[in-house]
C-alpha cells in the first residue's frame, strides 16, 4: 500500500511536468513580437592596435660603455602604457612609464663586462628588446 502511494505520486509529478512543459511550449510559439521593437545584435569585431614599431628607445647607458660606478642609470622612452624590465647578470628591475613614456632606473652591475636587457613589453603583448653592453672598472685611463 505504502510503495503503490510513492509511486503513484512519482507519475502524477511526472505527467505534470510534462503537461506544464507542453504549455510553457505552445505559449512561447504563439508569442508575437512587433516588428519595430526587435532587438538586433550586431558582431562587432574588435582587433588590437599592435604597438608601433621601434616603440622602446634607450638615451642611456650608450653601448660598450664604461661605468666607473657600480649602478648605471637606464633611462629612455617607450609606449605609456607598456611595462620595461630592465636585466643585468646581478639585478633586474621592473619600471612603468611616465604618462609621456619616459621611464629611469638604476641597477647594479658586476665587474669587468655586463649585458644589460632592456625589454618593453606593450599591453598587446609585443615586446622589444635592446640589449648593451657596459663594462665596469676602477682603472684610470
């Protein structure tokens, strides 16, 4: 008696749904939009403007220079909005522009021959990179 109650409520919620579903069906179809009031989406297509080229520029350090200090000073110009990196063999340093693009920092070199990177990397995702070399020494020339 008690399985024959469960049961048939299970069918009567099933044959309900199904009822409710077939409704919610027919009054969907039968619904009708006036033509002046139909919303149109349109596909936009949106491509990045790529970063210029050339968009990183270094005034300082000069290549194959010589430091008689251990920071040099690195300072140039790129895109306002891009992030500079700046890698030595000892030290790397994160800068963000001026609203102009102009940015300086300094880092630490080691002795004898040090590769600085410099590297812009544009919110597009482009990078450029400049690469120098600058030699430190106490030696008097």
């Amino acid at each position: 008696m008690k399985q024959e109650r469960i049961i048939l409520s299970f069918v009567g919620i099933l044959i309900g749904l199904v009822f409710a579903g077939i409704g919610f069906f027919l009054y969907q179809s039968t619904k009708v939009i006036p033509q002046g009031t139909k919303d149109t989406i349109t596909k936009q297509q949106v491509t990045p403007t790529p970063a210029p080229q050339g968009f990183l520029t270094l005034s300082q350090p000069t290549d194959e220079s010589l430091a008689s200090s251990r920071t040099v000073t690195v300072s140039g110009k790129t895109d306002p909005a891009a992030t500079v990196v700046v890698l030595t063999g000892s030290d790397q340093q994160v800068v963000n522009p001026s609203s102009q693009g102009d940015f300086s920092t300094t880092v630490t070199i080691s002795s004898g021959e040090n590769i600085l990177d410099v590297i812009a990397i544009s919110p597009t995702g482009q990078t450029q990179r400049i690469e120098r070399t600058v030699s430190y020494t106490t030696a008097d020339f």
